[in-house]
C-alpha cells in the first residue's frame, strides 16, 4: 500500500486521532524499531524504512495509540 492510503486507513480505524498525533506515533515506533525492537509484522525490516513500517503497523491495528487527551475548550 502506498502512505497515502495506509495513512488514510489509520485515520478512518482511529477518528479521534488527527495527522499530528499519528506523525508522533510514527515517529515514536520508528525510533523503537531502529533501535533494536522486533516487528510485529512478517516483513524484513532491512527491505523497508522503519517509518513506512511503523506506518504499516499502525494501520494493521498491531499497534496501539495511547496517552493523547482530547483537551475541551
């Protein structure tokens, strides 16, 4: 899948999360995949980039958004 539609799919399975917080939770899987953590998918994580894989597990719901709190204006 191409990020734009793996992202398009995060954003539909996770509605009360917004494009910033789904970049901070990329990021944050990435920095744990390239310092050592093990994939939760049967890819090869030297054939692709932590970020498209942090992406790709996002999106296949292997991985969980916690901690964001919706602040009420």
């Amino acid at each position: 899948m191409r990020v734009e539609e793996l992202t398009a799919k995060v954003l539909k399975n996770n509605p009360k999360m917004d494009r910033y917080q789904l970049a901070l939770a990329v990021s944050k899987r990435s920095d744990e995949l390239l310092n050592g953590a093990k994939s939760k998918l049967n890819i090869d994580p030297k054939k692709v980039k932590a970020a498209d894989l942090a992406l790709m597990e996002l999106a296949e719901g292997l991985i969980v958004v916690k901690g964001f709190v919706d602040i009420e204006k």
